[in-house]
C-alpha cells in the first residue's frame, strides 16, 4: 500500500489538531466604577444637553478650564462595534462644583459649564465630547464620570481618570482597581489646540 504524501500527511495533522486551536481572547470588560453622589437628575440640567458642555446654547461665553476633546469607541467582548447606545458624562467645573443641588460647595458654580452631557453612538460604536480637563477637588482626583445605556438597560457606569496624575496615588477609588484596571480608564491628552484622548469602553454582551 503506497504511503501517503508529504501534503497528505501535513493535510491530516491540521486536521488532528484543528479542535485545539486556540479561539480569539475576550477583551476585558472596562472595570465598573461609583457613580457618585453628583449624578444630575433630569430636572437639574440644561435644556441644552448635548456632546458640547462648554458652550450652553444662548450663553455669552465658553465655560472656564482648559477645553479638551474626549472621544472613543463602544465595543462588546468580541471588539464588535455597539451602535445606537446612550454614552453619559458629567463631572465638576473648573472651580470643583457639580451641576446637583447636593453640592454644597462654596466656590460659586460656572454659568458657563454644562456640567452633563450626552451622545449616542454611531454605526461605529464612535462616540465624543468637548468638555473641559477634570480637575481635582478635596478628596478626589481629577475624574470624569461615564454612564452606558442601551434600550433602558445600564451596560456601564464608571469613572475616566488623567494618566499618572500626581492625585491618582491617593485616590481610594482608583487605588481600589488593580494596574490593569487603572490603565483601562485613565486618559492621555495630546495636542497643544484642544488637546485630545481617546477612550475604548468594552462591555459584556
């Protein structure tokens, strides 16, 4: 009996060996975090909620800070794309105050700042923002908050942070998240002219 060929043989060990092929590694879900005591409900915002929070429609003037572009992508475990879902940010002004009337804080509040915005995600999972860099106030670390939803359903609230901000080390909320964590929601800004960071948000199907 003739023996097979060497293409034959390569032929039937892939074939032996196929079921034991690795499959694609899951990404891994950006790590949850507190969504703080500063959420606006809907009758403390602006009319005026979109993806721009430093220019309020029928204000005189930008909001105060240091204005920076936040952008990025929503994608499941798989890296598929999500479209049509609701991506939420909102954090303090440049002089440490929240758009909620818990806030007591005695700095006076910046007219000019939203404070909350919004956008819903393109066929892309693409999504962005103008807003200003965060900053820190007593107890916390610069940090922007984020909030999913899709169809009624919350998918991710969490928490963006600057990358190696010197506040970081003592923040307990971010000293809470293991190095892989940290490094999943921190931001880099780059540019000079409203510099830019890019975010991806995984969440689980």
């Amino acid at each position: 009996m003739p023996k097979p060929n060497a293409n034959r043989r390569q032929l039937l060990g892939a074939v032996i060996l196929l079921p034991f092929a690795p499959l694609a590694q899951a990404l891994m879900p950006t790590p949850s975090g507190a969504q703080g005591p500063f959420y606006p409900t809907a009758s403390m915002r602006f009319d005026d909620v979109d993806n721009d929070l430093v220019k309020i429609e029928g204000s005189v003037r930008e909001a105060g800070g240091e204005i920076v572009r936040v952008t990025g992508q929503l994608v499941d475990t798989e890296g598929e794309p999500l479209a049509g879902a609701s991506v939420e940010i909102w954090q303090c002004d440049a002089t440490g105050r929240y758009l909620h009337t818990a806030d007591r804080q005695a700095s006076e509040r910046d007219p000019g700042f939203q404070g909350f915005g919004r956008d819903v995600t393109d066929a892309q999972g693409r999504f962005s923002f103008r807003t200003i860099k965060p900053v820190p106030y007593p107890g916390r670390t610069p940090h922007i908050h984020l909030k999913v939803i899709d169809q009624g359903f919350e998918l991710l609230t969490t928490q963006l942070y600057l990358k190696d901000h010197p506040e970081n080390t003592k923040d307990f909320l971010f000293q809470r998240m293991s190095r892989s964590q940290q490094q999943q929601v921190s931001m880099q800004f780059n540019g000079s002219v409203e510099p830019l960071a890019e975010v991806r948000l995984v969440v689980s199907g």
